[in-house]
C-alpha cells in the first residue's frame, strides 16, 4: 500500500515596514505588516494526500444566462472544469441560482465527496441546468451557507457565477445575507458578459473575503473557473485572523489589505481581550500578503519612544484557550527633533497609500464619467493614470488605455474616449482595487 506522510502545515512569518520616526506633537504611526506563508503542501500533493476542505459552487440559472445560449453552455462546461479540479475526498456540492437556490448535486441538503463516480454524476447532473427564472442571490448564499454548515472541513468556500443585478431580493436581505456568511466560509464571485453589477459581485466577495472579476467572454469562463477551484484546493489553513494589540493610550485608526487587492478590514474587528482585536484573512495556501496599518498614539516629548502595536497572526481555538502566534511582528514610535528622519516616508507606506489612492481615482473617475461629469472624470482618471505609471502598475495603466487617451502618464494628462465598451469600463472598475506589490530593495 502507499505510504503518504502527513502533509506540512505552512510556516509564517511577519515583517514590519515603517518609519517609526515622528516629530513632536506626531500621533500618527503607519506600518505595513508583510505575512508570508510558505512550506505547505502543494496543490498537487493535497489532491494526494486528502486534505479538507468542503467548496459549494453556485451557477446563475435566471432567464438571462439564456441571452446568448453561450452563456448557459459556457457555465455547465465552467463548472464541470471545476469539478475535474477538485481533489479526491474534497466535500462538494452545486446549487442552481434563480429567484430561488435549488440543489442540483448531490442533493437533500448533502455534499458529496469528490471521487471518479461523483466527479462523474456531478457533471451529468449538470446537463440538466437551463435558463429561467429571476435572481436572488442573498437565497443561493443561504442555501450554501447550510450546506457548508454541514462539513467539519476547516477550508469552506464558495464559488458565485452571476449574469444580472440581483432583481428580485431587497439590497438589505443580500447585505443581512453576506453578515450572516461573514466568517464561515469564504467565496470568490465572478460576473459573466456585462449586464450585472460591479457593486453587487465586489461586494459579494469583499464580504466574504475573496476574489472578484469579470469573464467578458463566456468562452473563458472554464480557464477561469479552473484556476479558481486550483487556488482554492492550495488553501491548508483557515480562519486566519490578524491580531493587534494597543498599549493604553493608543488606538487603530484603520487596517487595511493592501496586496494582492485593497480591502478595509477596519470595520470586521473582533475584541480579543484586553486592548486586543482580530481582524480576518481568511484561507491561505502558499502566498504572501500586505496590510498597512495605521496606530494614534499618544504626544510625547523628544526622545521618547514607545511600541505602539504588537500585530500577531492567530488561529481560533478552544473558548478560553490562549493560542501560540503563528508569527509576530512589532510597530514602534520615537519622537525626534531630527526633521529629515520624521518627515521621511516608507517606501513601502508610501507605495500602497498610493495604490490605494489608484484605486479610489480609478472608482471616483468611472462614477463621475457615468454622471456626465466630463471634467470630474478626466482629472481622477489623469490622477490614476498618473499613480499607475508611478508605481509601475502596467496591468492598470493598460486597462486605463481603454478608457482615456493617455497624452502624458507622468503629468496625469488623458483625454476620455468618446466611445467605450461596456466590457472595457466594467473590467477597469471591477480590477480597481488589485494592486501590483512593492519592490524590494
């Protein structure tokens, strides 16, 4: 019989970029705080060695998806690709989205798990997937959610493929929804063709910690999915929370992801004890994320310094039970008299501000643009223009060719296109928020 060891669990570690410098009367403290993961198994051998994880994927069946055919016979194929993707002993199901969520595999509120015969009888189910109906995506997440619900797996995800604006469900459910979802699994969503909305699908996997983009083309849908579902079965450990600790006196102004997307976590902060509190990450595999924090400290007087934050990575356990840190890093302040040392930035501060701000211009101009706000729209789109070809963010400068002349990248010159195509503007709002990570010295 073979004999496969026990996969490794990934190692983290934690590096802190700042200045810690500030002159007399400075409270503001900024950080970037890098967490690597490395080591763990790969894909590959998680398929192997049977790791956990349980994936609902949930695929658009309103009227719409029939409007062209393309699109339905592109997301049967989609998720039969993703299916072929899942490891042996993944728990898996597939829920059809309308108006209402139907279970299409396995059925009677049961996952299954993934082998050869229930890869094989997931997609033959998958035939029988037609166009018709409304869309309530708040129901679908529901319905997920209970499924997911039902699995001891420590990696719960889903995967959302939407066509359309979620017509036929008051805003406030779908928000309830995605509170209530919060925190036990995770889900990236994608929009098919153009006729949905950036807001709803961002906000969808913003909620729930994943990814968002758009597959113009339903042609593409199947590589897209595919690599999805590979990135999901590389996840090994879940739960992930970003722990940050304050002396008294001093708060958290903000944390934000930085890389590989820009993402407030600000508001989801858990209490973690005294002058302590979480902030989720989700799932992670093998990769290496950014978050820039911002500590308020106290005044104090030349010469003094003082550690501002404690950041740690944790993982939940028993109630009660304090957990080792899976990596630790430190934010300090010092106070000095010396002005080139206080008023000098952090290249790595100073880059994710800025592509922060790339992504706020990117979203402010297309807002302005489809208000009829011409002038509005020219100078956020310059400015961004202007970010990303300072921070070497090619990706987003090609995306904005698309939607502005470009006259001078360096000087944020651009004029708007008179005429551009829905895809075009729907994929640069969609992307706005990913970033390109810093270069290290």
């Amino acid at each position: 019989m073979a004999n496969f060891a026990k996969p490794r669990a990934p190692r983290f570690s934690m590096e802190v970029y700042q200045n810690e410098f500030l002159p007399q009367g400075g409270r503001d403290v900024h950080a970037i705080v890098t967490v690597t993961s490395t080591g763990g198994a790969t894909a590959t051998a998680a398929r192997a060695l049977g790791q956990d994880a349980a994936v609902v994927i949930m695929v658009d069946c309103s009227g719409s998806m029939e409007y062209p055919p393309e699109k339905m016979r592109g997301a049967r194929e989609a998720t039969a690709a993703a299916i072929d993707t899942l490891r042996d002993g993944t728990a898996f199901a597939v829920i059809a989205g309308t108006h209402e969520a139907r279970e299409v595999y396995p059925g009677k509120g049961l996952l299954a798990t993934a082998g050869p015969d229930t890869r094989a009888r997931a997609k033959e189910a998958l035939r029988g997937l037609s166009a018709g109906g409304g869309t309530a995506i708040g129901t679908w997440l529901r319905l997920a959610d209970g499924l997911l619900r039902r699995s001891t797996a420590a990696i719960r995800h889903g995967i959302l493929l939407t066509d359309g604006r979620n017509e036929h469900e008051d805003p406030a459910v779908l928000r309830a929804t995605l509170d209530a979802c919060a925190g036990r699994f995770t889900c990236d969503a994608r929009g098919v063709g153009t006729d949905w909305e950036v807001k709803e699908v961002t906000g969808i996997a913003g909620a729930l910690l994943g990814s968002a983009d758009i597959v113009a083309d339903p042609a593409h849908l199947a590589e897209d999915f595919t690599l999805m579902m590979e990135k999901v079965m590389g996840k090994e450990v879940a739960d992930v929370a970003l722990r940050l600790w304050t002396p008294v006196g001093a708060e958290i102004q903000y944390v934000k992801q930085v890389s590989p997307s820009v993402q407030d976590l600000t508001g989801r902060r858990t209490e973690a004890g005294p002058r302590a509190g979480d902030y989720p990450t989700g799932s992670w595999g093998d990769e290496a994320r950014d978050y820039h924090v911002c500590v308020r400290v106290p005044d104090a007087s030349v010469g003094q310094e003082m550690l501002a934050a404690r950041a740690s990575l944790v993982l939940p356990g028993p109630a009660g039970e304090p957990q080792p840190p899976l990596a630790q890093g430190l934010v300090r302040a010092v106070w000095t008299n010396d002005l080139a040392a206080s008023t000098a930035i952090s290249p790595q501060v100073a880059h994710y501000t800025g592509q922060a701000e790339l992504a706020q211009a990117i979203q402010q101009g297309l807002e302005a643009r489809k208000m009829g706000d011409v002038d509005g729209a020219t100078a956020k789109l310059g400015r961004a223009v202007q970010l990303a070809s300072a921070s070497g963010n090619a990706d987003t400068a090609r995306l904005l060719a698309k939607v502005v002349d470009v006259v001078d990248a360096a000087a944020g010159t651009v004029r708007l296109k008179a005429k551009v195509a829905d895809a075009d503007e729907m994929t640069l709002e969609t992307r706005s928020t990913q970033t390109v990570r810093v270069k290290k010295t």
